[in-house]
C-alpha cells in the first residue's frame, strides 16, 4: 500500500533510481514550523512543507541576528566598575571571576569563539598596535560581559585589564573581574545605567530562548512573542 502525505497527499517515499525521496519532516521541525507559524499541522513532508520550513527558519535567524546585533552595540552599557567593593551599603552577591584573555594578530578569531563569539563593541579606524589593542579590548570586553550574563549577573566589579605584546608582534588582552548581582541596581549605577543592563539581560535571556527554539526545544506556555522587560 502507498502512504500518502495526511497533508497534501503526495506519496511518501524513500526515493528510488528515478524518483526523488519525499519523507514525513521531523517532529522537531514540525513543531518549529507551528510555533513560529501559528499553525497546527499534524504532519508535513518535504514537498507541502519545504517553504513554511524555510519560512518559520528564517524567521528565527533573523531574531537571532538582530538580538545579537543589538548586543553587540549595547554590550559597552554593561554596567562594568574598576571598584572591587560597591559605595555605602549596597548588597550584592558575588556569582564568581569572570576572565577573557585575547591575542590580536594571528587567530583573533579563534579567540573569539569562546564566550558568545560574534560580540564585540566599537573599534575605530587606527590601524597598527592601536588597532589590535582596541579591537582586542572590544573583544574581551565582549567576553567578559557573555559570561557574566551566562552566570545571571547584573554587573562586573574590580575590573581589571593588562595589556602585552607577543614575540610575533600580536597585542594581548588580559581582563578579568567579579560577575555580581547588585540587589539594588539603581542606587548605585543610577536610572539609566540599570536600564541598559536590564535591556542588556533581557536580550542575553532572549537569545537563549530563540537557540533553543530554533533547535525545536519549545516549552509548555511559551509562545513566539514574549514581551520585553517593563
Ligand atoms: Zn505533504
């Protein structure tokens, strides 16, 4: 007996000598496509769902690229003290060191896959050591900031950098602090600072969230639009 498509009634088929596969998409896939689409389809095979696929991915890359976008030019605002002890009476918790040490010269890239790997912040159009030097601390600044949000931290205190040149002439980047959570934000970074960090850590919860939608993980509740922080 031929099985046929439950959605468009094309055969389903493993393919042969002459003829193309047409199989069944993956539940993974099929609830990607219903989530982000709205839909409920019980089932899809490659001919009837090949472009809500296309469409429900695209969808999510774009997300993904904007958030990350944005938290590459907001990642600067992460409230960052060179302080190892907050002013007054301020509670916080300490989450653990955060560090980034970057070389600028051969395998900055490399350098950057650890951490969230396509972040870095402004660098401006010096070129020589200057160049390295700023880019290497747009990056590990990048990195420090991925792994304090990673932790859930709201801030990074007694921050310190030292800066070096390798043999082979490529400039390095040491920088490493404390990834806390102030209880009290605003009272010691004021208004607008704790903003941009709140932003900043929605963001970081909100590409999370879309990876693992886009590798078909989608909780009981959620849904494709949640609202950003008030
Ligand atoms: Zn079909």
């Amino acid at each position: 007996m031929v099985e046929q498509c439950v959605n468009c009634d094309e055969k389903i088929s493993e393919g042969g000598l002459l003829t193309s596969p047409n199989k069944y998409l993956s539940q993974s896939e099929l609830s990607i496509i219903n989530f982000v689409e709205g839909t409920s389809y019980a089932a899809l095979c490659s001919k009837c769902g090949q472009r809500v696929n296309t469409s429900a991915h695209h969808k999510l890359n774009s997300s993904i690229d904007e958030i990350k976008d944005y938290l590459q030019r907001a990642a600067p605002d992460f409230p960052m003290l060179t302080v190892g002890v907050l002013p007054g009476a301020n509670e916080y918790r300490a989450l653990g060191m955060v560090t980034a040490n970057i070389a600028v010269g051969t395998g900055f890239f490399n350098e950057l896959s650890q951490g969230i790997s396509d972040m870095f912040g402004a660098v401006n159009e010096q070129s020589g050591m200057a160049l390295k030097v700023n880019k290497g601390e747009a990056a590990a600044r990048g990195i420090l900031v991925s792994k304090a949000l990673a932790m859930g931290a709201n801030a990074i205190i007694g921050v310190d950098v030292d800066y070096g040149v390798t043999n082979n002439n490529a400039a390095t980047v040491n920088m490493q602090g404390t990834a806390i959570i102030i209880s009290d934000p605003a009272a010691v970074l004021g208004e607008k600072a704790t903003k941009s960090a709140e932003w900043i850590v929605w963001a970081w919860s909100r590409l999370i969230q879309l990876r693992r939608w886009s590798q078909g993980e989608i909780r009981d509740g959620e849904i494709y639009f949640p609202s950003p922080p008030q």
